[in-house]
C-alpha cells in the first residue's frame, strides 16, 4: 500500500514538474519577445507606435517575471544554473531599461549598436546559456523521477497482485471452511429431524453458530423438547386411564361376583321354598286324610 501510495505521489509530483518544466520555454519566449520589441523601438520613429511597443514590453516582462517566480518556487529551481539564469536575466534588463532602450528611443542608431553589441550580447548569451542548462536540468530530473514511480508502480502493481492472489487463495479456503462447517450443522439437522421421523425425540442437533443454521437448530431443539413434554403428559395421562381401568375391572369382577353370589343364594332360597312348600302339601295332604272316614281308610286301607 506504501508503494501505490508512493506511485500517486509521483505521479503528482511529475505533473507538477512537468508544468514547471514548460516554465523555461515561456520565459525564453519572452525573453526573444523582448529583444524584438527593442529592436523595433530602434527601427520606429512614429511616437505613437513607440508607446504602443513599450506597452507591449511592459506586458511581456510581467508575464515573463510570472513565469520566473512560478518556476522558482518549483522544485527544479534548485539547479544551480537557475540562479544564474535570474542574475544574467536581471542584469541584462538593467542594461536593457538603462543604456539600450534609451538609445533606440533617441534614435541614436550609433549608441544603440554599441550597447546592443558590446553590453546586451554577452549577457544574452549568457542567460540563455544558463537557461539551456535549466532545460537539460529540469529534463533529468524529469527522467529521474519518471523512473523511480515506474519502479514503484511495478512493484505495487506486483504487491497488488500478489495480495489479491493471497485474498483469494484466504477467501477460497474460507469458504471450504465455511462450506465444511455448514454441510456438518446442516447433516446434524438433518440427522435430528430423521430420528424424529423415527418417532426419537431424544436425538439433539448440537450446532452452536448463529446464521440460519444454527437457529432453526436452537428452533428444531425447542420443539422437540415441547414434543417430549407433551408426550410424556400423554404417557403420564395414559398411566392413569390404565390404572383407573383396572380399577374398574376389578369393581368389575366384584359385582360379577356379588351377583353370582346373589344367584346362588336366590337359587338356595328358591330350593327351600320348594321343599317348605312340598311340606305345606304334605301337612295338607294329612290333614285331608285325618277328615275321611274309617271305612274309606279301611278301603284305601
């Protein structure tokens, strides 16, 4: 991350010295506009075409000092021959302002061709010596910098690669491994809910995440424990209907009895009302025949 971070930085920095390396054309444009509208200062007589070249002059030197403080507070200012560019520069406005323009605006071509020879040339050679040395400068650094973000940007573009090669290499074994985990809990479920099937509600599905598995396992243990409840009350409540049918079988079996009991006892009863009755005949019977006369029991006789 250091390194991608590195890269955008020089990236910005190769951009922003890209733009301070197109500072030196400016300012050497300018500078070649400057002798030029000297020279026609030189060659004009008309007063009004002179005022309208040192407007145009006026407007060249700001723009040209613009470029010259927008490079100098680049880095590339540090180049030594830069400082000797903005000496040689300055020096030669100087004589510019002080001996040449004058000269050309007094029309004095004499004067104007010595100081234009003898003090503009060697300074302009000078300065543009030096301002050649900025370029070549400014083009090494260039080059310098370009190279190190395109090492830096190779290797975080390899740390990129090798990083996302690693996340996915971490995210597929994660996933085997979430992919084990789940097809256990959900054989665990499955296995529960089979011996359910079975009519087995002991049979837990032991699985302690907290995704959808592990809920409807937490669920499936809730239910099967209210099954056990109600089946034992069912169990408990069919223990009692047994008991209580028991009991009624017994009592059952007791009025069997009693009324067996109850049979022989009206059977015993009926017998003795039988033979009390066959005795009532008899002690009838003998008494009739206590009634009949001596020669009929003498004829029965």
């Amino acid at each position: 991350m250091a390194n991608l971070r590195f890269a955008g930085q020089d990236l910005d920095r190769i951009l922003e010295i890209q733009r301070a390396a197109e500072l030196p054309d400016a300012i050497d444009h300018g500078q070649v506009t400057a002798r030029w509208i000297l020279a026609q200062m030189a060659a004009v007589e008309d007063p009004g075409l002179e005022r309208e070249l040192l407007a145009l002059e006026e407007e060249n030197d700001a723009e040209v000092q613009n470029a010259i403080e927008e490079f100098g507070a680049s880095e590339l200012a540090r180049v030594g021959a830069w400082s000797a560019f903005v000496e040689g520069y300055t020096a030669w406005l100087e004589a510019r302002d002080t001996q040449i323009a004058p000269a050309a605006l007094a029309a004095d071509t004499a004067r104007y061709e010595k100081a234009s020879q003898q003090v503009g040339a060697p300074l302009v050679a000078e300065f543009e010596a030096d301002l050649t040395a900025v370029r070549e400068a400014a083009g090494k650094e260039m080059a310098s910098i370009a190279a190190t973000s395109q090492a830096r940007t190779a290797q975080a573009r390899l740390v990129l690669i090798t990083s996302v090669a690693v996340a996915v290499v971490v995210a597929i074994a994660l996933g085997v491994v979430v992919a084990r985990r789940l097809r256990s809990a959900v054989l665990k479920v499955r296995v529960a809910i089979s011996a359910m099937a079975r009519g087995d509600f002991t049979v837990a599905a032991d699985v302690a995440s907290g995704d959808e598995v592990g809920q409807t396992a937490r669920s499936l243990a809730v239910a099967q424990e209210s099954v056990r409840g109600t089946l034992g009350r069912v169990a408990s409540t069919a223990d009692i209907v047994a008991a209580s049918a028991g009991e009624l079988s017994a009592a059952n079996a007791q009025v069997a009895a009693g009324a067996q009991e109850t049979s022989l006892q009206a059977a015993a009863v009926a017998a003795s009302a039988e033979q009390v009755s066959r005795s009532v005949q008899a002690v009838a019977a003998g008494s009739e025949d206590g009634r009949v006369d001596p020669g009929d029991r003498a004829e029965r006789a």
